[in-house]
C-alpha cells in the first residue's frame, strides 16, 4: 500500500473520529442543556433560549422542509448545534460543568428495553383508538 494511501485511510478514520466525538459531545450538551433549564442559578433568558431550542429540535415543522434535497437538512445541521452552543454560552460555566458531569452520567445508564416496548405499545393502542374513532364517527353514504 503506498503511504498517499495509507496516510489518507488514517487522515480519514481521524475524522471520522472526531466526528463521533463531537456528535457524543453534542449529546450530551443537549441532556446537560436541558438539566441547567431546570437550575434556578441559570438565567431565564438562557432558560427561554434552552426551551426554544429544544421546541424546534422536536417540532415537527422546521423552517427549510427535510423533504427538499441537500438544504431541508441544513437547517438541523448547521441552526440546532449553533442553538445549543448559543444557550451553552449563556449558562454559568461552573453550573454548565456541573450539568455536563450529571449529563454524561445520564448518558451512561441503561436505557430500558420494558420502557420501550411499552411506548411502543401505547403508540399502537393510540393509532387504533384514533382509527375506530374516525371510523365510527365517519359519515356514510349510501350506495
């Protein structure tokens, strides 16, 4: 294997690195986010700002719809991690390390596989209801 090559591999697994790592990061900034929302040291305007990004995070209306190619994906990529950054710089630094730790250790729990069938359940069991409902109350014409 020639060095170009092999120096492009380690150049490319570096950065494929580095981007796990920032992904990990902002996910736990986003669990930390949400922890100092709820910190009465935080100022409200950060808190505001906190609630707002997390609002458009899981709205389903964004500004540039996903469904148009290459920029409907954008707005997530490039406006939520600014978002969180913005909110980030608004929180004490002393309570955003703190909020960090107990991020990273919310992060580190077991997610629970009963918890998830339940939801799942409870979605299934909500569909149907709203699908007897519609059909029921459906006005039907005769023939």
């Amino acid at each position: 294997m020639s060095s170009n090559k092999l120096s492009s591999i380690k150049l490319s697994s570096i950065k494929l690195s580095s981007i796990k790592d920032w992904a990990r990061n902002l996910k736990r900034d986003s669990v930390a986010l949400y922890l100092a929302s709820r910190d009465p040291r935080v100022p409200w305007y950060a808190k505001a700002l906190a609630v707002a990004i997390a609002a458009y995070a899981l709205s389903p209306i964004d500004l540039i719809p996903d469904f148009i190619p290459v920029i409907g994906y954008l707005d997530d990529l490039i406006l939520l991690p600014l978002g969180i950054w913005l909110a980030i710089s608004l929180v004490p630094d002393e309570v955003m390390a703190e909020c960090r730790a107990k991020g990273g250790a919310v992060l580190q729990r077991p997610t629970s596989r009963a918890g998830m069938i339940a939801i799942i359940v409870l979605w299934i069991a909500g569909a149907l209801a709203l699908g007897w409902a519609v059909f029921a109350c459906w006005p039907r014409t005769a023939p």
